[in-house]
C-alpha cells in the first residue's frame, strides 16, 4: 500500500503537548490575542505586539507580570510565524528572567527551555540549540540532581538532534532523559511523552512495529495517569492509526481515528484537529476503495476549511489530499485547482521559513556567545 498523506499526523502529539503545563491566565496577553491570530486583525496585532514590547522596555522595571507578558509575546509571535517579534520579546524575556532570578535559578532555565521550544516551532533548532545550551550549563552548575530538570533539557537536545537527522544521537537521548526522569519518578507522564518522541522518531524510519510499542506504551500510561478522553491520549490514537494504516491494518486506523475524533469534538476551536482526522479518513476510505464513505468525509472536511487559515502548515496536506481525492473520481479541473492551490501556500510558507531563519541569523550575532552557527 503506497504512503498516503496520514504522515501528517505523527507531529500531532509535538503540536498538542508544546504548551503543556503553560497555565492560563484569563487575563495573559496571550488569552487577550490568540484569537486574532490568522484573521483580519493580525495586522493590527503585529503593531500592537511592537508597542508592548517597546512599553514593557520604556518601563525598565523587572517584575514576574513583565516577564510573563513577555513570555505570551514571544508565544504570540511564534504562532503567528512571525521570527522578529517572537525573538525581540524572548530575548528582553530572557534578560529579565536573569535579572529577577538569576542566570542558575530553575525559572530562568524553565524560560530558556520555552525559548528553544519557540525556536523549534519557527523551525530553527540552531538556535533552540542554544538556549538548550545555556539551560545546560546552568543546570550542570546548580541543579545536577534535579532529574526531571535534566530530562526536560535531554529530550529537547533530542528534539534538536532529530530535526538535523541526527537519529541515533536523538534516540540516545531521549533514553537517557527516560533514565533521569525514571531517577525522580517511574510513573511520571513526561515518560509517556519521549516514548510518544521515540515512536514517531522510529516511524519516520519506517519501523513501525517499533513506532507502535512506544505509542502503545506510552497511550496506557496516559490514560491511566490523565484519562482516556484527554487530549495527549488523541494524539497517540492519531500516532497509532498512522502505524496501523502503514501496517494494512485500516479498519484498526479508523477506530484510533474515531476515539480521536471524539475527543476533539468536545473541545471548543478544535477545527484544524478535526479537519486532519476527517481527512485522514477519507483518505482511508479512498485506499480501501470506498468511495461513499470517503466523499462523507471529505464533505466534512470541505465545511472544516472554511473556518480554518490557510497559512497553517497543515492547509497544503488537506488540499492535496483533496486533490487526489478529484483525480481518482475523474475530476480533474478541481484537482488540478486544489494541487494549485496547495503549492501557492507552500510556496508562502516556505518564504517564510527563509525569512525567519535569516531573521533570526542577523539578530543573534549581535549577542556575544549566543551565534548561530
């Protein structure tokens, strides 16, 4: 069976998970704007965005409410895409944390380990690298037996190792984050998500039958810690209907798929997640040769897309999903739109990734210690 567009899912777990432990503040910035992000008022956002960061500096004082405000830019500006502001507010974040705290103190190496996130959503593990770096080094200092400190730091490095294709340093690493969290705690969540890591590490090395031990591992861990209906148990029925498809195992798939999609469908904005599992049952249906099915699905999905953004990574996979869905129905003008269609957005998207990466290339070299390399 040929790969299909189901690889999409295997990110979905990095994407769910990012912000884990991030608690909302119903006043934050962050709560304040998020939903101006990917409308017609972004615009407006990246100015405001340029007046509070520059407000927060004018005022000069050092404060936990700063820092946070700070914190929620840099969020701001990176799931906006947007490397400039998510690097000016992270770097002024990163200086007030050391002023408050101190450059060893967990928080400050907490808002180091944020940053490399950040970086690492903009697509630039170079510069995830070191603020890991920086994390380390403070860690190694003053924290050497804080094990799920280290840990934390370990899977990043991994993170950073992966995304350069660095595969066996990568699963090195993230064993030995399992190690130190398994120092601290062997019932800990965090060890269901580098298995969730190592799961979709192995997959991308089509070692499915590997891929799959760690999700399932790492799914009976999560349910029995967080509960069957929350969200990190979602992604793992997606990671695991991905291996299952691969393994022509479809109807398997489509029941992950169908527990995932009951969960998504209880919480509120969940459209992008909804649209990718609608998609990836359709294109299950397609494979199996039930058409019917598959054009439910897709009709779906068609409703889903409209209140969704075209500039997210995920919109290219959908309209070429749908593109090969026309060209096995004999519909060839659609799919030949909808394969357009898709190229025009990856083509803006890629552009923007070149712009952060030299973006963020110019900014750092003006930080002694802190060049990408």
């Amino acid at each position: 069976m040929r790969h299909l567009s189901l690889s999409i899912v295997i990110t979905a777990i990095l994407l769910s998970v990012l912000f884990t432990g991030c608690e909302k503040d119903s006043t934050s910035l962050y709560d304040r704007y998020v939903g101006w992000i990917h409308t017609s008022k972004e615009e407006k956002l990246l100015h405001r965005m340029d007046d509070l960061i520059l407000e927060i500096q004018q005022q000069g004082e050092a404060s936990p409410e700063a820092l946070k405000d700070l914190m929620d830019l840099s969020r701001l500006g990176t799931e906006i895409g947007d490397a400039h502001r998510a690097f000016e507010a992270g770097l002024r974040a990163q200086s007030m944390a050391e002023v408050l705290y101190g450059p060893k103190d967990e928080k400050t190496i907490r808002i180091y380990i944020q940053l490399a996130d950040f970086a690492m959503t903009l697509g630039e593990p170079r510069l995830a690298k070191n603020y890991l770096d920086k994390a380390m080094t403070a860690t190694a200092m003053a924290h050497q037996e804080n094990y799920l400190l280290l840990a934390d730091i370990y899977r990043r490095y991994a993170e950073v190792n992966q995304a350069f294709q660095r595969m066996d340093d990568a699963e090195a690493l993230y064993f030995k984050a399992i190690g130190l969290v398994e120092k601290a705690d062997s019932n800990h969540v965090m060890i269901a998500d580098i298995e969730t890591r190592l799961g979709i590490l192995k997959e991308s090395q089509e070692k499915y039958e590997t891929a799959e031990k760690f999700y399932r591992k790492a799914l009976a861990m999560v349910d029995n810690l967080r509960g069957a209906g929350s969200l990190q148990s979602a992604s793992l029925h997606n990671n695991l209907a991905s291996v299952c498809f691969m393994t022509n195992r479809p109807e398997e798939a489509i029941s992950h798929l169908n527990k995932a999609l009951k969960i998504w469908k209880k919480e509120k904005d969940s459209q992008i997640k909804q649209a990718e599992i609608h998609s990836n049952l359709a294109e299950i249906y397609r494979a199996m040769q039930d058409m019917d099915k598959a054009e439910k699905e897709y009709d779906i999905l068609l409703k889903l897309m409209k209140d969704i953004p075209e500039t997210i990574p995920l919109y290219p996979a959908l309209l070429l999903n749908l593109s090969h869905y026309y060209t096995q129905i004999d519909q060839e003008e659609k799919a030949e739109a909808f394969k357009a269609r898709a190229r025009e957005i990856q083509k803006i998207l890629r552009n923007q990734y070149l712009e952060n990466v030299s973006t963020l290339e110019t900014k750092f070299k003006r930080i002694p210690g802190m060049e990408i390399k």
